[in-house]
C-alpha cells in the first residue's frame, strides 16, 4: 500500500532499526509477540529479546507460521489488545495469510511483522525475495513496507493506529509491517541481554459478564418482537431482550446464551412462529453476526419481517449496503424500533423452548453411546473459564442441544470470520495462554487433524490451561447433514460423496497425542464424558470422543420430530 521512511543511503543499523520499531509497539500497547524463527528477522528476534529480558514484552516461539499467526490471533481475541507476529521472508509470510483473513472479517488487532530483503536485493533471484508488500490485499487495514536502514517509528505508529480502530470508520483488524533488513543482522560487538527483570502478568480477559437494562417504557408498543444474538453479540443483546421483555435467540458464540428470555433449541421452533401461526414473528432485532443457522438466514430474508441491526461501531464482517437489516447506531432507536414484548408473545416462546429443550433431551439420553448433539450439550454444560468452538458440527451441536444457564458461565471464542477449520488448536492455545484461566476447545476429528502441529510447544515454553475434546466420528459429519448427504444416500455418485467430502481417516489419536506429550484418554458414552470434563483442568488434555457419523442424520430427524410432537400441544394465545 505504502512505502515510508529514507532510501538505503539512511543510517540506522539492522538491529538499530529493529530496537526502534520494537519500542514503538510496546508504546502502543503490544504486550505479546508471537515468534517464528528466520535469519531476515533475526534483527527484530534480537530486540525483542532485549524487550522480554528488561519485563515489557512476553515472547512465544513457534516453529510453524501458520500456527503463529493462529496463536497470536487466538492471544488478541482472548486479551483484546494487539498481538504481532514475525517471520523472516518468503513462503513464512505466505503462511500467516489464513489467520490475516480471520482476523480482518472479525475485527481482530493482528499486527504482521514481515522480515524483508532490502530493495537492492529484490528482483535479483535473491534467495527467499519476494513481493511481500500487499501480500494479504484487501485483509489487512494498512500495509508499509520500511527501507532497510530507515527509522519505522511513524509507520509503526500509523500500523497500530490501525490494527486498533483509531481511524474514523474503520474498525479494528489485521496489519503489516514489511519491515527490510540489511546486514549485518545480529547485535553489535559488545551488546548484549539487559540484566533480567521482573515482568509484570499481562492480562486483560474478557470474563463472563451480564448487564442490566431498565424495563421498556410501557408507551413503548407492544409488537412480537425477537432478539436474535449472532457472533460476538456480547451480554447487550441479553439484558436487552431481558429489558424488553422479548425472546432471545442465541448462538453460542454470542456470549448472550443465558438469562430467563433465552431459548435453547431456538432454531427448530421459528417455523412455529412463521407468518401462518397464531403468534407470528413481527420483527426481528439483531445483534452480532448470525452464522449458523439456515433458519435463521431464512427468517432475516423474509420481505414481510423487517429487521434491525445493532451497530455503534464499524463492523468488519459485511460491507455497507449489502444486508437489508436497518443499521441503528443506539439503542434507544432500536428500543423504538423493536417495541416491547407482550406476556403472551414471551410465555409462548419461553413454553415451546422449554418443551423442546426437554424432547431434545430426551432423545439424547435414549442411548448411552455419545453422539455430536449429546457431546455439545455436555461440553456446554461443564465448561468454565473459557470455552472456544471449532467451526463444522461442534458449534452447531452446542447451539441445538445446550441449555441456556440462568448465569454466564464461561466466556465464549470461536473463529466464525470465516468460520475455517484451520489453525484451532493453536487458536485455542492462544486464548488460553491470554486469558490465563482454563479453557475447553471443542473440535471434530478433521479440524483436529488440520492443525496438529498446533500442539508442539518447544522446550520452556508456557504451557495452556488447555482441554482438548475431539469429536472423532472418522471423517466430515457436517456434509452428510447437508445436500451432499441425499447425494450419497441416492448412490448415483458411488462413493464420491463418502471420499471427496467426508474424507474418512483412521488416525491414531493417542498416538498422535503421546508424540507432543499430551495426555489423553477415550470414552465412547455420555456418561463418561460427564466424567472426564468433571475434573479440572491441568496442563493440556485430549479427550477424544468416539462417535458414529453414519446414524447423524437418523438422529437429527428423530430430535427434529420430537420437537414438534412436544411443542404442538403448547398454546400460543
């Protein structure tokens, strides 16, 4: 995008360049740096270590840049401050690109700091020389490319001015910093380490959090209004349905799915509220980004519903003008908008939620053997702390069978930006090193197998608080939940369907796990389950899982009819 500082003629050394620029993002508020070892950055290594041996910065050193840039995303989301990673040059920046898309669609202040050759070398077939500058497009907030022997001080500055939404309608995201280095690239004669002082804990955690709202004005109308809480939606979407007296519908990821107006299996009862029902759906209020459910996506398209959109801050995740949703700045304008429920309208949603809570439960504990909808209400049920969860079924399974508490009870993650498989493990690795508490990640066995270099940790690194619970049904359930699952059953396709889609595995999961000396352990029913997330967290975990993906869509369609034989007796006027 841009170029700043001095031409080659400046003269800065290597490591002079790299002491300042170091300086300058500890002075924005970078208090952890994620490492991938590199000669290029070697510089910037140098000067950060400097930094952690004098107390103002903690390092973490991870071989593989994918999961740097996963790790570092994982430390922003959980502390909500800046978090860099460096790379020396080449295909080591390429690496970073899945996390930088992540972090520009959810907003998260992830700073790239790109080692570089200087501008003599590049164009030349100079080993590991390419074009970084602009490598990540349209995904990073700003990119600079610093000369080689120039001062990055302003630039560095600009970059965190960035990352952290300080430009008018920009919110928060990904930048970077392309950073040339000349040699020599190591200390000077006669540098060395600051004597090693105490380091204060950097934390700043996101907890569990509820708000409380004044009731609705009674002059407000009456209207048959809900509260639909997306991605990141936050405890306002909760005190607000609370306050207005409105059902809430929650995704899990909204960090809203508790409080008395929550409904659990909030998606399998819309259509009982649909236009041709004695309570239909009048209006919807939405906050967050809803990125599950099609029936939710089905509800905010209809024509005959209009619908709002909380919004006091730039959003990074859709583009102005491309949702129909009316964008409301305050929510004194949404309270107008929205109105305030009548006893009628919550009673009704609350009785049918409760009795498909209770049919969804009793199918699940019809049989012992674990199955992904009984592993997600369990995981939801015993989580504290943190819980982070893995694109695919798991997500999905939390939000069918978990039971909204009364309370928040743990403060929720997951990567639904672009919602990929990739890079969560070490993600949740991330959130758990930030937040300094302990965290439970839930993941299929594919998501698990996509990122398992996410669970080396060199030797003296930090170890999480981290429990591992692997879904492993031996392949992609999520596609037999989908059209391609009537493909395969049709046959017309053989075993395309079985082979291009579900790719089946058959992985040694505790092998896999005593290779990164993680502990694990099996179980194959519900009630071993319960047990195994019963005891603490210590250290790092595996839980793998065992379930059959094959029954899935036998039992998504047993919880579907019971739904609706239980909320057919419940009346809605």
């Amino acid at each position: 995008m841009t170029s700043a500082g001095a031409s080659s003629a400046s003269s800065l050394s290597a490591v002079e360049a790299a002491r300042i620029a170091v300086s300058t993002l500890l002075d924005a508020g970078v208090r952890q740096v994620v490492v991938s070892p590199g000669s290029r950055s070697a510089p910037m290594a140098y000067a950060l270590a400097e930094a952690e041996s004098a107390g103002r910065v903690e390092l973490l050193v991870r071989i593989d840049e994918r999961s740097a840039g996963f790790t570092a995303l994982g430390l922003a989301l959980s502390t909500g401050a800046p978090v860099a990673v460096l790379t020396t040059s080449g295909t080591a920046v390429g690496n970073l690109l899945p996390a930088v898309m992540e972090a520009n669609h959810a907003a998260v202040p992830l700073v790239v700091l790109s080692a570089d050759r200087p501008e003599e070398l590049r164009g030349t077939g100079a080993n590991q020389t390419t074009v970084q500058l602009d490598l990540f497009g349209e995904h990073v907030r700003f990119a600079v490319d610093v000369p080689a022997g120039s001062d990055p001080q302003r630039a560095v500055e600009t970059a965190l001015s960035a990352a952290t939404g300080a430009f008018e309608d920009t919110p928060p995201g990904p930048v970077q910093l392309n950073l040339a280095f000349r040699d020599p690239l190591v200390p000077a004669e006669g540098d060395a380490l600051p004597a090693a002082a105490a380091r204060g804990v950097y934390r700043a955690a996101r907890n569990p959090l509820a708000l409380d709202f004044p009731a609705a004005p009674p002059v407000l109308p009456e209207r048959r209004t809900v509260v639909l809480a997306g991605h990141d939606a936050g405890p306002v979407a909760e005190a607000f349905a609370r306050a207005h007296s409105l059902p809430l519908l929650a995704e899990p990821s909204s960090n809203a799915r508790f409080g008395p107006n929550a409904v659990g299996p909030y998606r399998l009862l819309i259509d009982h509220f649909g236009a041709d029902s004695a309570q239909p759906i009048e209006r919807v209020v939405l906050f967050g980004r809803p990125t599950l459910s099609r029936p939710v996506s089905a509800l905010l398209a209809r024509a005959d519903v209009p619908s709002a959109l909380y919004q006091p801050v730039p959003v990074a995740w859709y583009e102005p003008g491309r949702r129909t949703e009316l964008p409301l700045e305050s929510l004194a304008d949404l309270a107008e908008f929205a109105g305030r429920g009548s006893a009628a309208w919550l009673d009704a949603w609350l009785m049918a939620g409760a009795a498909a809570q209770r049919a969804v439960d009793l199918v699940l504990a019809a049989s012992p053997a674990a199955t992904g909808p009984s592993v997600g209400a369990e995981v939801w049920k015993h989580s504290r702390g943190q819980l982070v969860l893995g694109s695919s079924n798991g997500i999905r399974d939390v939000d069918l069978a978990g039971a909204p508490p009364a309370e928040p009870q743990a403060t929720m993650f997951a990567n639904r930006g672009l919602a990929g498989i990739d890079g969560t493990t070490s993600t949740a690795t991330g959130i758990a090193l930030g937040g300094r508490q302990e965290t439970t990640v839930l993941m299929g066995d594919v998501t698990f197998l996509h990122d398992a270099g996410g669970l080396l940790l060199g030797a003296g690194e930090a170890e999480p608080l981290l429990r591992i619970v692997v879904l492993n049904d031996a392949g992609g359930a999520i596609f037999g939940l989908l059209e391609h699952g009537a493909v395969a059953a049709a046959g017309r396709y053989g075993n395309a369907v079985e082979r291009l889609f579900a790719t089946p595995q058959g992985v040694d999961l505790a092998a896999l796990a005593a290779a990164y000396s993680v502990a694990h352990r099996l179980v194959g029913t519900t009630a071993e389950l319960a047990d195994a997330l019963s005891g603490p967290v210590e250290g790092r975990s595996i839980i793998e899982v065992r379930t059959d993906r094959h029954s899935l869509g036998k039992l998504h369609r047993a919880i579907r009819a019971a739904v609706e034989a239980a909320v057919e007796g419940v009346p809605q006027a």
